[in-house]
C-alpha cells in the first residue's frame, strides 16, 4: 500500500469509529482485570484470614486457592471476549473499511 491508501484510511470516518471502539473495549476490559487485580489485593491485605479459612472442616484448601485460580481464570476468559469480539465485528468494519478505500 501506498501512502495515499494510508491518508484515505486514516481520515475514513469508519476507520476513526473503529479505532475509538476497540480502544473504548480494551480499556473497559483492562479496568475490568484490574479491578479484579485490586481486589484479591485488597482481600489479601486487610481480609487474610478469609482467604486462609478452609473451605470445609475436611478440607485442607483454603478459599485463597479458588479466588486465585478464578483471577487467572477471568484473564483467559477476557481475552477470549476480546478475541471474540476482535475476529467479529472489528474484522468485519475493517474489511470494510479496506473496501471504501480501495474502490
């Protein structure tokens, strides 16, 4: 591609709303983590012994083992939203976006 084709693509008011809805989304979801992150911080620092009371009397997990497993677990579980939403609607306004410009 040329830098005609970058200009085009840069000032296609598609191309503008797509770069302000995937920013908007990955920022969402990134406070979405963090937040999470914060608050198993939180937990551990002024709540530890929730996190190190057992989950039953039998037991020897504690409840910190779950709710860490379930923070790495919502990672993977936002990225696919992501992913999902990336390879969907982005892709789609961006093949869009490639057909305007090169007409």
């Amino acid at each position: 591609m040329n830098d005609s084709i970058y200009l085009r693509i840069e000032q296609n008011p598609r191309f503008q709303e797509l770069v302000a809805k995937r920013e908007r989304f990955a920022w969402i979801l990134s406070a979405i983590m963090l937040g999470l992150y914060v608050i198993f911080i939180l937990l551990i620092a002024f709540q530890p012994q929730l996190l190190g009371t057992r989950i039953s009397a039998e037991s020897s997990v504690t409840w910190g083992i779950p709710m860490g497993v379930g923070l790495i677990v919502s990672a993977f579980v936002l990225t696919g939203i992501y992913v999902q939403r990336a390879n969907g609607e982005f892709d789609r306004l961006n093949q869009a976006i490639l057909a305007e410009v090169e007409e």
